[in-house]
C-alpha cells in the first residue's frame, strides 16, 4: 500500500468530511454525524426549505454562528496534503468541505465543490460578502439578516441540495482527475455525487483508487486498497 503512494507522480485527492472530524468538526453520516443524530437538521441543507421557510433560515443562522469552523486549526491530515502539494506530486485536493481548513493548512490547489463557509452570498443580487461581515448581526439579535443591497435571502457561500455546482469546478477536478496515476479518496462516504463520480472516471481511466474512510463506501470492491485506520495517524505515513 505504501509502496502504491510513494510510487504515485500524479496524485488526485478528493476529501471529504472525515479529513476535519479529528479538528472537531463533526461530520454528516458517520456514528456521531449531525444528520445521524438529528435527521431534521438536513432541512438547513435544502435550498427550497432555504428559501420557503424563515424558521428554517433562522436554524441554519444558529447553526453558522455556532460552527466550530471558526475555531478549528489543521490537522497532521490537512498538513500531509500540504507536503504532498509541496512534493510537486498533486494534481488537484478536490474537497467536499466547507470549513477551508485545507487552505488555512497552506494548501494551494484546492477544488471547492460545495462551496465554502468563509462567505454569504445574496440569492437574489449574487452579492458576496465576508461570513465576518454578517454574524455580527446575529450577535445585534437579527435572527435571518438580509441582504444590505437589495433585501434578498442571505446564505452561506456553500452548496445546498438543489443548488447547481459551480461548472468551472467541476471542470478543474475532473481535469485533476484525468491528469492522475493514482487517486486518493480520503474521509468522504462517496454517496453524494459528482464528487463519487469521480472514482468512477477514475476506474474508467484505469488509474487506481485508493479509499481512506472509517466507514464503508459503495467503492471498496472496486479499489484498489481500502484503509480504515484514523486519517490524522495515517495519511502523513502515506505521504511521506
């Protein structure tokens, strides 16, 4: 297996939640994950509950001001994608977070497929503003601010079920993918898609997958090794 990743010039990796659980983040669909715990959380995630509902609107704004992205450092997994980015041995660290732990870490050639939390975005006029900018208004006792230009719905920079990825994107992680001998699946229950897609053009491609995720994935016949070991432990004995 070490063997597998040491010999590997071209490597695509795609995260996902799993890298950022040991910085405290919880994930979404593990033993503890927050949809795991609470199913009717996923209703912050839905872009028409978004919109329809102020209540709904009002949790997920609890929700921002209480997220532990704010305060949560890299981990020795975040940092091992730095040293392998700094080897010349990265095609592209395509992410399913939203916590930019990967670039707060020194990474450079990150893909956001889901956004990121770090900004607020206007559905109406598109403007794009600083999270910083914001959650001082909820500290002021706005439950649902709006937008200071037009009046519009206010929502984090993140990707909602119901919303389109951005198609640049998913254009430079396909090209990250396509561009590899190896492909490096870490922390991510590969069940949402296009991210999962990805292996798949991966598998198509011949390059081989390798899976890092404690909990089983729809992949793991297909790779070509699986680890459950933790990330953090791991992943730096990989890359080195």
């Amino acid at each position: 297996m070490t063997d597998l990743v040491s010999k590997a010039r071209r490597i695509a990796v795609l995260t996902g939640a799993g890298i950022s659980t040991a910085s405290g983040i919880p994930d979404f669909r593990g033993p503890q994950g927050l949809w795991t715990k609470n199913p009717a959380a996923q209703a912050m995630f839905d872009i028409d509950e978004y919109v329809a509902s102020t209540e709904v609107r009002a949790e997920a704004w609890k929700f921002r001001r209480a997220a532990a992205a704010w305060d949560a450092e890299p981990n020795a997994g975040h940092r091992a994608l730095v040293d392998l980015e700094r080897q010349g041995r990265l095609t592209g660290l395509i992410t399913q977070n939203v916590d930019g732990l990967h670039q707060k870490a020194g990474s450079v050639l990150v893909h956001e497929l889901h956004g990121t939390v770090w900004y607020v975005d206007c559905l109406t006029c598109a403007d794009r503003v600083p999270m910083a900018e914001v959650l001082p208004r909820l500290e002021a006792g706005d439950p649902d601010p709006a937008c200071e230009l037009c009046g519009g719905i206010l929502k984090s920079a993140t990707i909602s079920f119901g919303q389109s990825l951005d198609q640049a994107v998913i254009d430079a992680a396909t090209r990250a993918t396509q561009e590899a001998d190896l492909f490096l699946a870490i922390g991510t229950s590969l069940q949402v898609y296009p991210a999962a897609g990805l292996c798949d053009l991966a598998l198509r491609a011949g390059i081989p997958l390798v899976i890092l995720n404690a909990e089983p994935t729809p992949y793991d016949d297909e790779a070509t090794a699986v680890i459950t070991t933790p990330i953090e432990e791991t992943l730096p004995g990989l890359v080195a």
